[in-house]
C-alpha cells in the first residue's frame, strides 16, 4: 500500500469510496455522513489545503481516502471531558476517512492511521485527535486497538455530538 497525496485527477474514485462509506454507514443505521457530506467541495478545499490523501493498492488502484492536518480543528477547543494534552497544544487530527468496500477489514484503515501518525512523528507533534459519531462502534473499536484514548464529547459546529479520542505518539 501507499499513502500519496491527492490529486485531482482523483476526486472522482475518492466521492466512490466516500458514497461506499455512506451507504455502509446508512446500512447500519448510523447517521454520519447522510446529509450529502462529505461532498466534493470538501474534498476540493481538502486538496487545495494540501490535506487530502490517498491509499493506492499494490496495482495503483484507490483503495482508501482521509483528510489529514496540523492545523488545531476549531470544534476541540471546547470538550465535555478533558483532552490528554492541553487544548491549545500542537496535535495532528484525521478526518474523512473512507475505505472501498472490497478493501476494508484487510488493515486500511490501521494504515492511514499509521502513516499520519510517522509524519507527526516527523514533526515532533507527539498528539493525535480523532471523532466519531456515537454509533460508529467500528471506528471506536479501531481506535481502542490503536490505542487512543477516550476523552469525552465534542460538538460539531451544526450541533451534532461526537465521541473525541486523542493519543500520544512518541517522539
């Protein structure tokens, strides 16, 4: 596998994976990603931050997409718990993860985690930070695996409510 950054030429594979993820999520009856987001535009503005990544399968093809930053995510500054750092410390956050149907179950998703916690490794950034919806028991059992800590409840800037997780990555 490989974690390249995205292109353009790529928006069109990663709204498949991203509408393969809606779909799940629905089948699931989960309500995460079933007002039309993430859409186009988001990934758009993703790629032109520099942000958007990819996972290419041995033979090139998209296999999975997530947005990965540095830059502090405005809804963490206020949390129903307590973060492991301190709210205004330097820590690297995971958004819009996606993996394609065929691929999932087979360490994608461990993956992404792994590569964006080298590059805060890297940036001598020693924190990850990560939500989810509620009823996404696969996300939060990956991030019980992994090893990141539940820290209490965040809110989206609509209102919606999200289980906030952080790790430290040693540096």
């Amino acid at each position: 596998m490989e974690f390249l950054k995205t292109k353009k030429k790529d928006l069109v594979p990663i709204m498949k994976v991203i509408a393969e993820a809606q779909a799940l999520l629905a089948s699931h009856e989960i309500d995460q990603w079933q007002n039309g987001y993430p859409n186009e535009s988001a990934i758009l503005e993703d790629l032109k931050n520099n942000e958007s990544y990819i996972v290419t399968s041995k033979d090139s093809t998209l296999i999975g997409t997530a947005m990965f930053t540095t830059k502090n995510e405005p809804t963490y500054k206020s949390i129903e718990g307590k973060w492991i750092t301190k709210v205004n410390a330097k820590y690297g956050v995971i958004h819009r993860m996606a993996i394609t149907n065929k691929s999932r179950n087979k360490g994608v998703a461990k993956f992404i985690f792994e590569q964006c916690e080298q590059q805060l490794f890297h940036q001598n950034i020693n924190s990850m930070r990560i939500d989810t919806h509620q009823d996404n028991f696969a996300m939060q059992s990956l991030l019980k695996k992994l090893k990141y800590l539940y820290c209490g409840v965040i809110y989206l800037d609509n209102g919606d409510k999200r289980l906030a997780y952080e790790k430290l990555i040693k540096i």
